[in-house]
C-alpha cells in the first residue's frame, strides 16, 4: 500500500483531467460493476474477490437511477450508456461508499457499437460529481491502456469457465423455474448451483468443466416439475436490455407472471460472435495477421467446448443450447455475417434458431437510439415472418419516457395472439 503523501499526489495529478487507476489500489478501493448480467456476474464478483479485488455488483434500480443518468446522459445517447452512469451515480450519492476510495467499472467489446465509447460519458459525469473516482476499462482489444482492468492468463481462463457456468445456470433455471411444484426451488438450487461452481473455483478442478456442467444440470434436474404446457418466450436484442432487470423493466419476471417460460440465448453466444467477426474481416477484406490466427484457435477450443456442453445437455431433461454454428446458418438465411454493427447478425440468428426449437413467440428488446439493433432486428422481422409462417415478434423499445405498462400492454398482445395460435395448433 502507497504511504499518504503517495496517495494525495494522485488524488490531484489528473492526466487529460481524469484520475487513473493505479496498482496501489487493488488493496484499498472497492470497484463497482453495473448489474447488467445477474446470472454471470455474481460469479464473476465473486471470482474477482478470490482474486484480491474488493468488488460488487450494483442492485440499485429504482427510478432514481434513470433520472441520474438524465442528469448526465444526453437522451438521445442509448439508453443502456444512461442506465450505467445513472447507477453509478446513484450509487455514489447513497452514502454506502468512502467515495475517495471507490472505482467503477465497465466492459467494453471494442465494436462499432457506441458501448465502446460509454467509459468518455461514464468519466464527464463523474467529472461533475466525483471527480476523484477514477474508470476502469474490461477489454481485450486495446482500448484505454491507461486504465484498463489487468487480466492476465489465469483470470482470462477462469472468466470464461464463468461464462460457460453462469450459462449453464440460467438455462436450466430458465426451463425450471416456470414448472417448479414448490414455490422457491428453482431458486435454492440456483443458489447452490452457483456455491458449487465458485467452490471449483477455490478449491481447484474448475477446468474440468465437464463434470462441472453435468453437476449443475443434474442438481436442476432433481427438481419435480409440473407437466402443464407453457408458452415459451425468447428475448433477443442488445445485450444490456436483452439480459439487465433494470434495463427491460425486469422483463423475465414479467413472462413468469404471466405464466410463460423465458428462454434467454446464453451469454458465450455473444463472445463468440465477437470472435467471428474478427475471422470474418480476414475473410471479407483479405486481411492475413497473427490476431485473425489467433482468433481462429480460440474460436476452435470455444466451440469445441460448446459441442461438448450440448451433447451433456442431449442427454438431459433439458432442451439443449443452440449450437453456434446452427446460429450462423440460421443468419446466412436473413442477413450478411459481415452486418456485425451492435448484435447485427446475431439478433435474426437467434430470432431464427428460436422458432427452428419451437419457441415461436419473441420480444425483441432494442434501447432507444440503438441504430444497429433496430435495422440487424426490427429490420429482419418481415423476412423471418415469411420464413417461418408462425414465428411471432413484438419489437419493444426501452429508454427513459417509455412507461413499463405500454412495455408490458404491447407484450400481453404477442401474448395473446401466442395463446390463440397455441390453441388451434392443439385442435389441428
């Protein structure tokens, strides 16, 4: 730990007007992370606390923290970038937190999606509130070397057996939950699900992911369940309001208490995808590197491993996640690979390979400003209608004057025309 006169003179040498994350203060600074991914960040918190790092995940989401971001986000600016910097700020102002020894935390895909430019809006607003909180970058392609959050081999491995787990953990929740015969047991095996992943991860043999996921899939699988025939719901779209509460007005609860099933794709879609745009630029463009080389091994073991995950889930209970080269078949049939803007091809992909494993009813959640997300998506609703001649998809869009009734009213119509189909598909 840096000595007090160390620790004032980076309170007040501010490069480009901003404060740096420094080693130091790994040992005294708490990190705060936006929720935006429930199932797969409480392991991740978890896991970076095993690692040294004071971390948490924020849970604040009342109405407060959109009127924050409005304060600091010009509205126009997607909605997801003001529901990250309103909980921030929120979170600052509650009181909760010594904020001369706090950071915060972001993620960036280094796409041509504006998320990749949030952390200069995240850093004007603590500017003007926090000035002394500095931003910390996750990234894996180059951006904001200066304060980019150290990830060295180790935890890179570990980030990605969480995402394979966090995954594997929503999924059979998500095909339990709506079935449960005692109310509250698909959330106590959620609970001790994830127990068992993180004591892999303290204890050693997270590798061995295989028996991690038969375990998981197992202790779902013990869990009696109803045999009444639900309607199955997937949710696509951007990423944050496709899997944040606070995002999509707590959307999956919604579908629960309307007597659905969600189906929420998994989250190592969405690394994959970004792995294949980088080996479908070499492709389009003609571009030879070491980076495309690489990218081409690391996508090999990914979906290695995804091959190895289904075929666990084949012989389950449990309908199986979508294989991901199905979901690049399923986009060639709507739109170009290289449409790889926000979500761009992957949001038709999965639109596709839904109503391919019978879930035909979709809400696609697109932020308020998202261009990508609304040509990739909203865009491609009339050619996968006349694929797929039962396909039924309402397009919802989130951002901070549209009320969660007219969200909801606009669902419970894609609802009801779900049922009436239900209902003659059954008398046929």
């Amino acid at each position: 730990m840096k000595n007090n006169s160390e620790q004032q003179k980076h309170t007040v040498n501010y490069r480009d007007d901003y404060p740096r994350w420094q080693p130091w203060m790994k040992s005294s600074y708490k990190i705060l992370i936006p929720d935006m991914l429930p199932w797969h960040f409480a392991m991740i918190e978890r896991l970076l606390k095993l690692e040294g790092y004071d971390v948490e995940v924020l849970k604040n989401d009342s109405r407060a923290v959109i009127d924050e971001g409005l304060k600091h986000v010009h509205n126009d600016t997607c909605y997801p970038c003001l529901c990250t910097v309103g909980q921030y700020i929120d979170a600052l102002k509650s009181g909760k937190y010594d904020v001369d020894r706090v950071a915060v935390m972001m993620s960036q895909s280094g796409g041509g999606c504006r998320a990749s430019n949030y952390i200069p809006l995240i850093r004007k607003a603590l500017k003007a509130e926090f000035p002394q909180v500095p931003v910390l970058s996750l990234n894996f392609s180059g951006l904001e070397k200066d304060s980019s959050f150290p990830v060295g081999a180790k935890l890179l491995l570990k980030l990605v057996f969480a995402i394979y787990y966090g995954d594997a953990v929503m999924w059979c929740y998500n095909q339990v939950k709506p079935y449960e015969k005692e109310a509250g047991a698909a959330d106590s095996v959620r609970e001790k699900a994830t127990d068992f992943v993180m004591s892999k991860f303290e204890k050693g043999g997270y590798c061995r992911y295989k028996s991690v996921i038969k375990r998981i899939v197992g202790m779902f699988a013990a869990l009696p369940r109803s045999d009444e025939k639900k309607v199955k719901v997937g949710i696509v779209g951007e990423i944050y309001v496709k899997y944040s509460a606070l995002g999509n007005n707590h959307l999956e609860e919604f579908l629960l208490s309307e007597g659905c099933e969600p189906v929420v794709p998994v989250l190592m879609d969405y690394v994959l995808y970004c792995v294949v745009n980088n080996i479908n630029d070499g492709r389009l463009y003609g571009k030879k590197s070491l980076f495309i080389t690489v990218n081409k091994i690391l996508y090999a073991v990914l979906r290695r491993m995804q091959r190895n995950i289904i075929k666990i889930f084949e012989r389950s209970p449990f309908e199986p996640i979508h294989d991901f080269e199905h979901l690049r078949a399923c986009a060639d049939k709507v739109l170009n690979q290289g449409v790889k803007m926000g979500e761009g091809w992957l949001i038709p992909a999965e639109m596709a390979a839904l109503a391919e494993t019978g879930t035909e009813n979709i809400v696609c959640a697109q932020p308020f400003g998202c261009l990508p997300n609304h040509i990739a998506g909203k865009g491609a609703i009339r050619t996968l209608k006349n694929l797929y001649k039962n396909e039924n998809i309402v397009a919802v869009d989130y951002d901070p004057s549209a009320t969660r009734v007219n969200q909801e009213n606009r669902i419970k119509l894609m609802l009801a025309t779900a049922r009436e189909n239900a209902a003659s598909q059954n008398k046929a």
